[in-house]
C-alpha cells in the first residue's frame, strides 16, 4: 500500500480556498469608502477579465470598471430591485442594491453576437464558422462571462477584500450614456469590490429610503424607514428597518455524484 504525506502548508491552502468561497459567496451590503483600493489591484483584475478562459478564446463582452466615487453613487440610484418585507401581512417593498456601492465596480456588457463576425473562430463539422443566432453562442457568452466575474471575485478575496454581485441594473440608458456603452450592448451583471465598515454586520446598510410598488419607475414615489408608518392601499402601516436576506448562511440543496 502507498502511503502519501501531505505537507501541513497543502492542508492549509486548501483551508484559505475554502474561506476564498465563503467570501464570495456571502454578499457585502457596506462599505468604508474612507479607503481607496490600490491601482495595481485594479490593473490585476482588468487583466483576468481579459486574460479569462472562453469559448475558442473569443471576447464575448466588454468590461467598464467604476472607481470615480461620484459616478459610483450616480449609479447606485439606478439599481432599484432588491425585494424585501417592509411589514406584517405580506406588504413588499424593494431598495438599491448596496453591492454596487462598493469602492471598485466591475460591469461587464455583452457584445450583440451578430456584429462579432470578425471575431468568431466557432466551427461547424463543415468548417463553417457559426452563425451569429445560433443558440450555442449565447450560451458561451454566458459561460465565459461567468468565469470571468468569478475570478476576479476569488483574486478579491485572496487580496482581503469583500464582493458582491449584481444583476439589477434598471434603466439602462443611463448606465449606457454615464459609461460610454453602445446602444446594441446588453448590460448584464456587475461585481463591487472593496472594504467593509468595521464592527457591522455584512447585511447591514446605509441605505434608508425604498418604494413600495410592483414595477420600477421614476415616478415612484420613496419612502424613508426613519419614518415609522407609510400609508399602504389607504392604510396606516408600521413599517421595519431596510433589511437584505442572509441566504449564504445555509447549505444549497446541490447532489453531488462521484465516480472515482
């Protein structure tokens, strides 16, 4: 029988990975703004969205990264979607989604597949290259997005920083006239990065004000939660402080099957 020593510094790596993902998995709803993350860092990330594995190595999105503070809270006001109980009786409120308030902000576009033509390097059995509409080319744009933004997330977090992702990017014609992004690209998601405030919880928050209806406008009337009661239907409710969920705190029902 063969017997395999492990170095103690093998168990411990493993041990920090494992901490690597429950960073990352856990969303940060503060930040210490105080702070600034060095360019360096930046210039790192930059080089993995860049540098990430796709599909025949082709470059399916484009990526805008946001450090100007003002910028950063310009479009935090536009990232209305996180749905929460604001009081008994199913009454449904929603809020900004703070991840995005972060000290760095990596968004990434998708590129309209129709216009990537002199990029597509995807062969059919025939040695034609793919069409445009075929169904399998948005699923590698999904995929390589996916690699990309989670690496970038894991270098974060080796770095000592905090992540969260987002997806709730409303009203996408400011996004795209605030970041110089073209008309036929897609939004799709983003990733903060940077410090938390010490001495709170991670799914504390700054935030104070939320609307209260089941589509998202600019006529939308905001509420504060300083302000104990809201009228809601013609009545008077109590409402709660602004709260976000802590799903990361328990196992995900995944199967896992293993062939050795």
């Amino acid at each position: 029988m063969l017997l395999f020593i492990i170095d103690i510094n093998t168990y411990m790596s493993l041990d920090n990975e494992k901490k690597v993902i429950d960073t990352i998995r856990q969303c940060q709803r503060n930040w210490d703004l105080t702070k600034k993350i060095p360019q360096e860092h930046i210039d790192h990330w930059i080089y993995i969205a860049t540098h990430s594995s796709s599909k025949q190595d082709e470059a399916y999105y484009n990526l805008y990264v946001i450090t100007n503070p003002e910028k950063i809270k310009l479009l935090l006001d536009h990232t209305w979607g996180h749905t929460f109980e604001i009081a008994p009786g199913n009454y449904k409120a929603f809020t900004r989604n703070t991840q995005m308030g972060a000290n760095a902000y990596f968004l990434f576009g998708l590129k309209n597949l129709k216009q990537m033509t002199r990029e597509t390097k995807e062969q059919y059995p025939d040695g034609k290259l793919f069409k445009p509409e075929d169904p399998r080319r948005m699923k590698n744009q999904y995929v390589s997005l996916g690699i990309a933004v989670g690496l970038i997330a894991q270098s974060a977090a080796r770095l000592g920083y905090k992540t969260g992702f987002n997806t709730n990017h409303c009203d996408q014609n400011i996004w795209k006239k605030e970041l110089d992004i073209p008309e036929n690209e897609q939004i799709y998601t983003g990733l903060g990065i940077g410090f938390p405030q010490e001495g709170r919880a991670r799914n504390e928050t700054d935030e104070t004000e939320y609307m209260i209806s089941e589509v998202i406008t600019a006529k939308n009337k905001r509420y504060n939660h300083n302000d104990p009661y809201v009228t809601i239907d013609g009545k008077q409710v109590k409402v709660s402080k602004i709260w976000y969920r802590l799903h990361s705190n328990k196992e995900k029902n995944i199967k896992v099957k293993t062939f050795y």
